[in-house]
C-alpha cells in the first residue's frame, strides 16, 4: 500500500508540474506583463529596465524555475487590477467556495443516494418513474437557466430567500464563514442548490444503476436465501457494494464543483473564488489567473487521492491481504 | 409411517414473456421425508433450480409460482406473507449455492455474514453468536477458524468458501438444505470433500437435503432416493439404487448410459440424441418422445402423468401399463 501512495504522488507531482508549465505560459505570454503593470506613458527605457529587474530576459528555463520556485511557497505575484499578492486574494475568497462547494456537494450525495436507492428498490413505482422524469430535466438543463429560475420563484416571487451574496459572515481569523449566521445560511440555500442539481441526478443515476445491478448478483439471492431482513440485504449488503463507483464519481465531482461554481457564483454574486476568476478574466488579470489555474489543478489532484485512499478503506480485497 | 418433511403438490412455475406464457416447472409432486437426501438430477434447464428456488420463496419477478402448494412439517409455505417467509429462509430451509467465489459478499468479513445470520435467526448475543460461528467453521473443516473467521471471503481458497457457504446455510439448524449444483463450481479434488462435509453436517443435525445436481455420480454416492427433470417434468422417482441399476423411464436409462464407466473401451462417448426442447417449443404428449427410442404413437399425443409402478417407485412412460394420463 505504501508503494501504492508513493507512486500515486509522484504521479500527482508530475501533473502539477505540468499543469505549472501551462499556468506559467499563460502569465509570461498571454499579453506583455510590463505591460499590464504600468501606465502608457512610461517611457520605453523604464520599461526594459522593470524588464531586466524583474527578470524578464532571463532565458525560459530559469523563468520557468523561478516560477516553481515562487509558486511552492505560495507566491504568486501581484493582481495587476486589485493591486493585492494574488495568495492572499485567493485564499481570502476561498472559505465562501468551499464553503458553496461542500452544502452542494452534501446535498447532492444524500438527496442523490437516497433517491438512487429508492428507485432502484421500487423501479416500477410512480414515484420512481416521476423522479426519473424529472432527473432528466435536471440533467439537461445548464446551471445558469436553474439558478435564474430558483431566484425568480424564491427571491423575487415568493421573497423567501436572498438573491445574491453571502449575507452576515463571522471570521474566525483564517477563514470567514457564513454558516454561524442565520442570513449566511439562508444566503447558502439558494447557490447551494442551484450547484448541486447537476452532480445530484448524477449520484442518483449512478447509484440506481450500480444497485440494481447489485441486487442481481448471487451474493444479494444469498443474502435472501439466508432469511436476512430486507433492510439488511438493501442497506448492508447492496448498498455497500454500490458505493465503490459512487466514491470515485462524487470525489471527481467534488473537484468539478469548485471548478464550475463559476457559474453559480456569477449569477448569485457569490463572492467565491469563482466569480473573482471571472472577473479576472474580464481585467486581464493574468496572475490571478494563472494561479486559478494551479489551484483548481491541486484541488483535483488531492481530491483523486483521497478517493484513491478510500478505496483500500471499504474495498477489502485491495488490502494487502494476509493468507493469500 | 412418518409424516414427510417437504410435501410438494402439483408445483407449477410460470414466466409470463411477450410470446406468452412459459412453463419452468409443471405440475411436479414429490416428498422429503426427515434426514432423507433426495437427489434431483436432469439437464441444464429441465427446471432442478426453478424448483428449489420455488420451495425456498426465491423465484425472481416475472416468474411466479402458478398453481400448486409446498408444505413444510404439515404447514403450507408457498402462500406465506414475504416476512413470513423469509424467517422461514435460513432458519427452517437452509441454501447452499453453486458458486462459493460469488456467493459471499466480499466487502464484508466472514465472522460478520455468519454472526448476522445467526442473530437474525436466533437470540443469541454477539458473543454467543461469535462462539457459534467458530464452532461451525470448525464443524465445515475450516483450520485455525478462531483466526480465519475474521477474514474476507477472498482471503479463502474456493473448497474453503464453499465451506463457509455450507456453515451459513446450517448456522440456524435448518430441517432441510436445499443444495444448488454444490459442486459443479469446484475442483473436482474438492468436490467429494465438499460433499462429505455436507452430507456428514446435516446427518449430524438430522436435515434431509435436496441436492440439485447434473452429475449423476454425486446423486449415486450422496442421495438415498432420486428424482429425475426433464423439460420442467419429473420423469422418474425411485430409490437411488434401484433407478441407476434398473432405470424404467428411458431418459434415465439414456442418463446411465451417457457415464462412461471405467475399463470400458469406448470409441465415442454415449449420448442421447437431439437436445432438451426449449421452454416455449415443449412437444405435444410426452415431452421425451422426439428424443425417445422407444416412442410409441400413444407417446406424441397423450402426456403421461408420474404413476406409481412398483412400491417405492414412479414413472412418467407409457411403457408401463400402471401409467394413467395427466
């Protein structure tokens, strides 16, 4: 198992790098930096000695190390727009992602699970064949159409919940957090949902296929053939056998989550690292870009080893078995 | 005269499909008596399975029981509620299935399938049940099975699961096992130990078997009575010996001549000619006849019914003048 997680690592290792060399393409070439930092009437001279001070004309190589180099100790310049250390501008935004990210991906694994397994023990029931129905749309429709729609009807309509922001948030030092207030979590309602209808008919999808699968398998006709109750055979024996594929799909999902809360955030003004992604965008700000970029990429990254890791925890013939 | 253990009557087992109606298993009867092993033996797909699935409760949807009635020490259990029957499974009617490398759960341990068996079965404590559960893999022949039981199911050989399955069934002290093909899955090294363990276990307990087999050298060493399928019908039931040394239905007779014997010089194997009909083409008359090599024209339109011949025996052939119509 040890040589398992050291090989997984260096793998992990060896996809930052690369995902590094793509960030770093883009922050040295996208647009000119020098550029980008200072006024139009600097003149030509100052310029080349910026160039020359920042190290500009130092060949690929070295630029390219340097930029390992800044990023392992979190170093990611300054925003050309906010005029901040683009570290302290993404970490600053991170809790509300996360934050978004977890309420939707939770919301999306129970609510997804349960009706998986619902329609997968009952498949030719109504209600079953109702969710199905209704999953499909929930799978064909763009986040964006989703969101507009929950705020017209809860927001604008019935004026239940806030339409946009984080509402109160309390710091707690290193992270700000909107789950201790009563307006945060009614703020979080709305995105929240929003975020995880796509990544819920997935769970659901998934989980109802992988179960009845499982319910065919001679192990579950056993399983009855034993006079087990039926909560035992659907929740102990099928259930745990269906949530191999599920850990892989939620864990990839979860990296998904952050990544395209984009979206989410952009139409609730979800003050996330998503919408400060977009507005970067829209400025040019290519630092905050660039560092985006390696910080969606880690996410995955250690999102695909937790995952792998879970595996050996509730796949038992993984383990190094002994008298085998 | 004892009572029987398992009565079954006119057991028939229906799958509605698009083309209509197939019949599995057609009006079959037959009784266990207690600690009694009958063997049930027949091609792939003449219903052996369908019927021990029948009796237990575990016919999968579409397929439903149509007519007839199981009784199972003077109760009747095929019209049981579903909870009723299932604390009849595993604790009245144990299971043993086919294939041991697939029918443990693998994602749990050994100790947990058979502490969760028995405490659904009977009220025993987790420590009483963990006792139990040791005693029994013991009893199958498991080594070290105070270690062993915490081990997952692929940590085991397939003789040693299969073990383990036959443990599973037996843990509640069941009166009848009903043993789906026990051995086909195996070595054939393994396949008589297995069979020992097996016969040796529900001796000990006093549980009849209802071992559903292909291979008739199983049936001959293990069962004391034999039951021969054929197309969903029974063609013959007798004592074990009396229906291998002097078969009267000429499927069975056809069955014995298929074995190859040892010392024999044979330049071909023996078989019977043509092939089991399938399930939605069973012929008109005795579902036998186009195979048959004694056919009589009696035999293509009128379906012989399974008739007591001689004291212990019964035959479904119109070469017996004691045979009535079905």
């Amino acid at each position: 198992m040890l040589a398992f997680i050291i090989r997984r690592l260096a793998q992990s290792a060896l996809v930052m790098l690369f995902v590094a060399l793509i960030a770093f393409v883009i922050f040295r070439y996208v647009g000119d930096p020098i550029s980008s930092m200072v006024g139009v009437e600097t003149r030509l001279e100052d310029r080349e000695i910026m160039r020359e001070r920042l190290g500009l004309n130092d060949p690929v190589i070295v630029q390219f190390a340097r930029f390992i180099g800044n990023a392992l100790q979190g170093e990611f310049g300054i925003s050309y727009r906010l005029q901040q250390p683009v570290t302290e501008l993404i970490l600053s935004r991170l809790p509300a992602t996360i934050e978004l990210a977890f309420a939707s991906a939770l919301i999306a694994l129970v609510v997804g699970v349960v009706l998986g397994v619902y329609t997968a023990l009952n498949p030719r029931g109504y209600f079953s064949s109702g969710i199905m129905a209704v999953s499909l749309i929930g799978v064909s429709l763009p986040t964006f159409l989703i969101g507009i729609g929950l705020i017209y009807l809860f927001a604008v309509e019935l004026g239940w919940l806030p339409s946009n922001g984080r509402g109160e948030v309390v710091d707690l030092g290193w992270w700000r957090t909107g789950l201790l207030t009563e307006s945060g979590l009614r703020s979080l309602i709305l995105p929240a949902i929003t975020l995880s209808l796509f990544q819920l008919t997935l769970i659901m999808r998934l989980v109802r296929a992988e179960m009845l699968e499982v319910m065919r398998t001679e192990y579950i006709r056993f399983a009855k053939a034993r006079g087990l109750t039926r909560r035992a055979i659907n929740f102990g024996h099928a259930l745990k056998n269906t949530m191999i594929p599920v850990i892989t799909i939620t864990g990839l999902q979860l990296g998904s989550v952050i990544a395209f809360a984009i979206v989410t955030e952009s139409v609730f003004q979800w003050p996330g690292v998503g919408s400060l992604f977009v507005t970067s965008v829209r400025d040019v700000d290519v630092p905050v870009m660039a560092a985006y970029l390696m910080f969606i990429a880690l996410i995955f990254v250690l999102i695909n080893l937790v995952v792998d890791l879970l595996y050996f925890v509730v796949d038992p013939r993984l383990r190094a078995g002994k008298g085998h | 005269m004892t009572e029987p253990l398992l009565s079954v009557r006119g057991l028939t087992v229906e799958f509605p499909t698009r083309h209509g109606i197939l019949t599995a298993v057609e009006d079959i009867s037959f009784d266990i008596m207690p600690g009694e092993v009958l063997g049930m033996v027949g091609e792939s797909g003449a219903g052996k399975s369908m019927t021990g699935n029948a009796i237990i409760g575990l016919i999968e949807a579409p397929g439903r029981i149509a007519r007839g009635e199981v009784w199972l020490n003077g109760q009747r259990i095929d019209s049981l509620p579903p909870e009723a029957m299932r604390a009849i499974r595993g604790r009245r009617i144990g299971m043993i299935f086919q294939d041991p490398l697939t029918s443990l759960n693998p994602l749990y341990r050994i100790s947990d399938q058979l502490i969760e068996t028995i405490r659904t079965h009977l009220p025993l404590s987790q420590d009483a049940a963990r006792k139990r559960a040791i005693g029994l893999l013991d009893d199958v022949g498991i080594p070290d099975a105070a270690r062993r039981i915490d081990d997952y199911p692929h940590q085991f050989s397939g003789g040693m699961r299969q073990r383990v399955v036959i443990a599973l069934a037996l843990c509640a002290e069941p009166d009848l096992v009903i043993a789906d093909e026990p051995t086909t899955a195996l070595d054939v090294s393994v396949q008589a130990q297995i069979i020992d363990v097996m016969k040796e276990l529900c001796a000990e307990r006093g549980a009849a078997i209802l071992l559903v087999t292909h291979d008739m050298g199983v049936i001959a060493e293990t069962a004391d009575r034999v039951a021969v399928m054929y197309a969903g019908r029974l063609a013959e039931v007798g004592p074990v010996r009396d229906v291998i040394l002097a078969a009267r239905h000429p499927y069975t007779a056809g069955l014995m001549g298929a074995i190859p014997r040892l010392g024999e010089n044979l330049v071909r194997l023996n078989q019977i000619p043509g092939a089991m009909p399938r399930l939605s083409a069973i012929p008109p008359g005795c579902p036998f006849n186009p195979r048959c090599p004694r056919v009589m024209d009696h035999c293509r339109s009128h379906r012989p019914a399974l008739s007591p011949i001689e004291p212990a025996r019964k035959v479904a052939c119109w070469l017996y003048p004691e045979v009535t119509e079905a």
